[in-house]
C-alpha cells in the first residue's frame, strides 16, 4: 500500500508531496521508493501536466547538493527520490545498480502516471544516475518522449572505474572476496559493499548505445566540472561526440572551472544554467556546440571560474522596498561553504521572508545561501516607470540579461505615474507580453497606473502572444486616448485567471455606448481580431466606472464555464445593470457567489432603475448573495423623489429568487447618508420597507445566515440593531439574523 505524507513548504504556495512507491517486479521484496513531489499550482488538475524527474548519483539521496533547491526552483512540477537502499528508500544498495536503478525508474514513471497523470518531460541526472537515466530513455515508450536530459557530471567509459580503487581495497578483495564503499548519506555513515566481480559488471556497462538508439529530438545539457577527481572530466567530451551529431535533437557542453564531481560551491550557478536551458528547451533557441557559444554581455563577468551577474536597474524602476539589486548582484561572492547542511539553511531563511535587510546580508555569506535568499528577496518585485521606456529597460537589461532572478519572481507589480495633464505612464502590449513570457513563475500581477497605448515601434506589427496563466491580476490601467480595443487587446495576453480584480478603469468610452447587446460587440470586435475567447476567469470583482462594457466583453470568453463568484459596483445606468444582467444569465447554474453593489432606485438622471434585470433566477446554485445598498435620502429636495423607494431595487432582486433553495448566506450593507433635520433611526424607518424585507428572507428554506452590516455611523450601531431586531423579528427568533458594524470582509472567500 503506499502511503503519501503532505507537507506545505514555509511562505510559498508551492505543495511538497512526500510518496512511498512499491517496487512490485523485483526480485528483493518488500522494496520501497521514497521521493518528494513539488507542485506549482497543487489545487489544479496534473492529467496531462509536465513533470521533472530528478536522480542522485551513487551514495547520494534525493535532497543532496543541488537537487532539493533545483526542486523548488523548477517552473514546472518535479519529482526527486532515492534509489532503493538509499536515505529513505527501502532495499539493497549495490554498487552496480543500474539494472536496480532502471527499475526504480520505471515503478515511479508508472506511479506517476498512473496515480496523477503527469507526463515525463525532463531529467536531470547526477553521476552514475545519467547512466540508468540514458538506458530507460532508449529502452521505454515514456522515455522515448521526453524532450530533454541533463547529465551532470556523467561518466561515460566505465573502465576507469577501476583507477579508483585504493590498493588497500585491492588487497581487502583478494583476502576477503569484497570491500566496502564507505561516505555518508543525508548526516548518517553508510557503506556499499563491493566485490571483483560487481566491479567487473560495473566497468562492462557499456554507453556506446546511446550513439545509435538515443531519441533524435531530445535535448541534452552536460554539466561537468574541471576539477571533477572522480569522473575524468574528457568524458563529457565523448558524450558531446556521441550526442552532438543528431537532429533536431541538440547537445550543449558546459564546462565549469572551479567545479569538482560534486559542484561544492557553485550550486548557484547549476541551478541557473539548468534553467537557462529549460528555457531555451521551451523556445526552440537551442544549437548543438559549447553552452552559451556567441552569447557576450555587459553584465556577465566570470570570477574563478562562476558566472557573477550584475544587474543595473535604472531609477525609473525601482525594486520593492528600495533594495539595489546592482550592490546585491555584482559583488564579488568568495565561493565559500556554509557548515551547516542545506535543510538547516533553507529554513533559517525561510523565516527571515519578510526581511529585506537580513534576507541581503544572508545572501553575501556564502554561495550555498544565496539560491535560498534570492528565492525571497525577488519573490514579490515592484517596478516603477516615470516612462514607457522603463518598462522596455526592465525587460530588456534586467530579464534578458539576468541569470537566476527572474525564476524567482512570483508577483509583479508595474506601476507607473500619471503626469500634470492626467496621463499615466504608457506601456506597450507587446513589451509587456515579453515580460509575462519571461516570468515562468509569475501568479501575480498587479498593473497600476499605466495606459495601454503602443510604442512607436510595434504600430503596425502583428501581434501574436501565448496566453499567460495567473492566479491573480489587477487592472488599474486606461488613459483618455485607450478605447474598447486596447483593454480587449490587453485581455487577450492571459488565458486561465484565478481572480481578476478591476478596480480602476481610465478609458474614454462613448457614452451612450454604440452597442448596448453582446452580438452587436462581438460583431464590432471581430472587426479588429475578436474578442479575447480563450480568457477563462474563475472569479471576478469589477468596481470601476463604465465597468458595462467589460461585462459584456467576458461574455464573449471562456469565463462563462467557470466563473462562479461575480462582485460589481458602481451600477448608476440601466445599460451597466442590463450588462450584468446579460453576464448573470450566460453563466447560469456556474455562479455561486454573487455581490452587486446597489445606488438606490434611481441612478444618476434620477431615472428609475430596473434591478430585475439581473436575471437571478438562472443562477440555480447561487448560494451567497452580498447586496450593497445606500440610503442617500433627498438631500436636493427634489419633487417627485420618495426616499421610501430606495430600497425597492433591493427588494425587486431579491424578489425574482424568492424561495430559491440553494441560497445559504445573504449580507446586506447599508449606508445611511443623515440629512440635518433629521435622526438616525428616522432615516433608516423611513428609507427602509422592512416587513418586504423580512417577508423575503423568510422564503429561502435552506437560509442559514442573513447578515444585515452598518457602514457608516458605527456610533449609531446599538440604535441601528435595535431597529434591525425590532423590524426582523421572526428571523431573530430563529438564530438566522445577525447584526454587524463594519468590518473588513472577505468577499470572495478567496480573495
């Protein structure tokens, strides 16, 4: 049976899985492969997902020098485990393994398929892993549809095994029949035991198959250290002679100066040259011959042997909380080594995430802790542009030149200004795109302040952009000169979005708007391009002005199959509540929550609005309904305005649900704007028709809750609740009302 542990990491959404797989096909019994599994986006469905497999090498384990933070540092989901007989891994270790090795690889492919659906893309090998990793490529139908592989520190003639045996160990096998490899594994002291003949069956493994049998679209990166005292490192030159000649497959060789078969000290910069790579892998940018052959730039140095970057962000941009990255980046690290073990580090750091000042000076002690501290300092990044060529600098000298930040960046934040003449600071779809695309992280973005227009440079470019996932995105953008196109072309970069926040909306649209129907706009948007079909939000809260328009754009998109909690305010014309009304009816039996935020019975000509016009009765499984109502009375004493009827609207939607059974929760705010000649609790007698009210609440069987919250004049609370009380009797009695002041609710319940 196996059994799964689950454990989520300190301040990140990432999920770490820790999985127990039997090994059923083996002749030992009672075999056991452990291993961690790390998810990305752990509340989503992994069939058919992406998955990086991640092997030790001999005497090693799952967490062993680079492969835990390469782990947690992979943009895409991955999976580490030990070998049997190895740290947690039940069974027999042998010296010659790969046959064992092969195996293991096999039970967890199989496992993980099977049990999640994920689909091997890459592996990354450690020594003698890059072996059995090469020979179940070859030998499987998973293996064979792997797009890449990473050997590090690979040895390819396995004879020279033998110029690693001690003589003592020579004699030890003579006498005895065996010896006995000894290190330690994970803080504990370990030893493999070894005779002549597994030595013999070591050596006689033989890596001339993969010239002819590796997969010829596969592509490889060798990592091999100069100073490697185990693995000669001439071997990486064979495996460029053995791979180099495929196509459309493509070999990278990366040699390291200073680097020993361990990589003790420049992990960094492994972890950043795996994804560099990864990158690469994804963008089709890859070319067989020496790593980074042709690739010249400012900011690189090279110091003993390790890349060093130095990134120079200008004034326009500012990182959050004011760090330099320049002062972080381009001082010189001595590549010393912390005495105290990954884990132990990872988690001192990980309880310094919100300090700034400690998380920089962490980052200068040693190599080892300047991975888990970028993880942190760079987690959240603001940029500030006083012009549109902020931005363009942001993308082009900081993400385009940086070799490790940007994998490390999970919420962005582009904020510009807005200038004298009411302005904001520009920024080009096609910039921005560029980097979204360069963020394989990113979950959040905020943009603020920003209009939408283009650069001089991409007027009369094509535009085409692969949509950006999100779990989170905020609008504040729009200039005067922004119309309907340039939000449409804007929502057209991201494609499955969590929850979409518009509060702020600055375009100039027409008013009365040209098209009041969707089939109207959709014929208008396909005109220029269509509408952005593929956007698919899941929750949406809309309360900027003239926020119609954009409801009716999402009823053209994909979000009318998932969207299932709606919050918009600001509705002062019959055509914004038509637009809700058109977006409520499309999504149907999909909405669950629901917030509207009312001005009354009368909008801003002091017409009548219709608030039937939601079309509420379609939401078959609406079950919590948060109405915002204020009671503004008659400050104008206008003729022919009652204030009794501002609470009609709210009555007239509740009315067209009346007795609807999924309803579980309703909350209803109330603002009461108090004239001069008149008392609290006359305001809220005369502006409220409480027996419609009480009558209406009293006909949802399944209610729960109904909330009644008082947003302004909290002094009045006692008073407020004692009319409440008074008015909605029967629902108190019955424990189902509850009178509150005005507190910071969480609506959505995700939010």
């Amino acid at each position: 049976m196996t059994t799964v542990k689950t454990k989520t990491p300190l301040f990140t959404s990432k999920r770490s899985t820790k999985l127990f797989i039997p090994i059923p096909s083996t002749a030992e019994r009672g075999v056991t492969i452990c291993g961690v599994l790390e998810q990305l986006a752990p509340g989503e469905s992994t069939q058919g997902r992406k998955v990086a497999l991640i092997l030790h090498g001999n005497m090693g384990h799952k967490d062993y020098l680079f492969q835990k933070r390469l782990g947690l540092s992979f943009p895409i989901d991955s999976f580490r485990f030990d070998f049997r007989g190895c740290h947690e891994s039940t069974g027999t270790a042998q010296f010659y393994g790969f046959t064992d090795a092969i195996e293991d690889l096999a039970a967890v492919e199989a496992y993980l398929s099977s049990q999640y659906g994920y689909e091997v893309d890459i592996i990354v090998a450690h020594s003698m892993g890059v072996a059995s990793a090469l020979k179940w490529v070859c030998t499987s139908d998973a293996g064979k549809h792997i797009r890449g592989v990473v050997n590090i520190s690979g040895r390819y003639r396995m004879r020279k095994a033998y110029d690693f045996v001690i003589p003592a160990g020579w004699e030890e096998m003579k006498t005895r029949g065996y010896t006995f490899m000894k290190g330690t594994v994970a803080g504990k002291p370990v030893k493999v035991r070894m005779t002549e003949a597994e030595l013999e069956r070591f050596a006689s493994f033989d890596l001339d198959f993969i010239k002819t049998e590796f997969p010829s679209h596969i592509d490889v990166l060798t990592l091999q250290g100069l100073r490697d005292a185990i693995v000669p490192p001439y071997d990486a030159i064979l495996y460029a002679q053995a791979l180099g000649g495929r196509h459309p497959g493509t070999h990278s060789l990366c040699y390291m100066e200073d680097a020993d078969h361990n990589f003790t000290g420049p992990t960094t910069e492994v972890i950043n040259t795996i994804l560099d790579w990864h990158d690469l892998v994804n963008h089709h940018r890859l070319t067989t011959g020496i790593w980074q052959t042709g690739i010249r730039g400012k900011f690189a140095q090279l110091r003993r042997g390790v890349r060093v970057v130095a990134l120079e962000l200008k004034s326009d941009h500012r990182p959050h909380g004011n760090m330099k990255f320049s002062n972080l980046a381009s001082t010189h690290l001595e590549p010393l080594r912390s005495p105290f073990p990954p884990e132990l580090v990872d988690r001192i750091i990980d309880n310094l995430h919100s300090d700034k000042k400690s998380l920089k000076a962490c980052s200068m002690v040693a190599r080892q802790w300047l991975n888990a501290s970028q993880y942190h300092l760079f987690e959240r990044t603001t940029v500030h542009a006083n012009e549109s060529a902020g931005f363009s600098r942001f993308h082009e000298d900081l993400l385009d030149s940086s070799r490790g930040m940007r994998f490390y960046i999970r919420e962005l934040d582009l904020s510009g200004v807005v200038d004298t003449a009411g302005e904001p600071t520009m920024l080009c779809k096609h910039v921005l795109s560029g980097i979204l695309h360069r963020l394989p992280r990113l979950r959040e973005l905020d943009l603020t302040h920003v209009g939408l227009g283009p650069c001089r440079s991409c007027v009369f470019r094509n535009f085409i952009s692969r949509p950006i996932n999100l779990d989170y995105l905020s609008l504040s953008v729009g200039s005067r000169s922004d119309g309907l196109y340039a939000y449409v072309g804007l929502l057209k970069l991201f494609g499955d979005i969590k929850h979409l926040d518009v509060p702020f909306l600055g375009w100039n649209s027409p008013d009365p708007l040209p098209w009041a129907r969707p089939d109207e706009l959709r014929k208008k948007l396909l005109e220029l391009q269509g509408p952005p079909s593929q956007l698919r939000v899941h929750s949406f809260r809309g309360t900027a002005s003239k926020i119609d328009c954009l409801l009716q754009v999402l009823c053209l998109t994909r979000s009318v199959e998932v969207m299932s909690s709606l919050e918009v305010g600001f509705l002062e014309e019959d055509v914004q509540i038509q637009a809700l009304g058109t977006l409520i009816r499309k999504l149907g039996p999909t909405l669950s929550r629901l917030h509207v935020n009312m001005t009354g019975n009368f909008g801003g000509t002091l017409n009548p609005l219709d608030y039937r016009c939601l079309h509420l009765r379609s939401c078959n499984n609406l079950s919590d309904l948060v109405l915002s109502l204020d009671l503004y009375g008659n400050p104008d004493r206008l003729l022919g305005l009652s204030v009794a009827e501002e609470c009609t609207g709210l009555l007239d939607a509740l009315s067209t649900i009346s007795g609807h059974r999924a309803m579980r929760y309703i909350t209803i705010h109330i603002f009461v704007n108090l004239q001069l000649d008149e008392s609290f609790a006359e305001a809220v007698y005369s502006r409220m028709t409480w027996h419609r009210l009480e009558k209406v609440l009293r006909s949802f069987p399944g209610l729960k809750k109904a909330r009644i919250v008082l947003l302004e004049h909290i002094e009045y609370h006692s008073t407020f609740q004692a009319i409440v009380v008074d008015n909605l009797r029967t629902l108190a009695e019955l424990g189902l009302l509850e009178v509150q002041p005005a507190v910071e609710t969480e609506w959505p319940a995700l939010w």
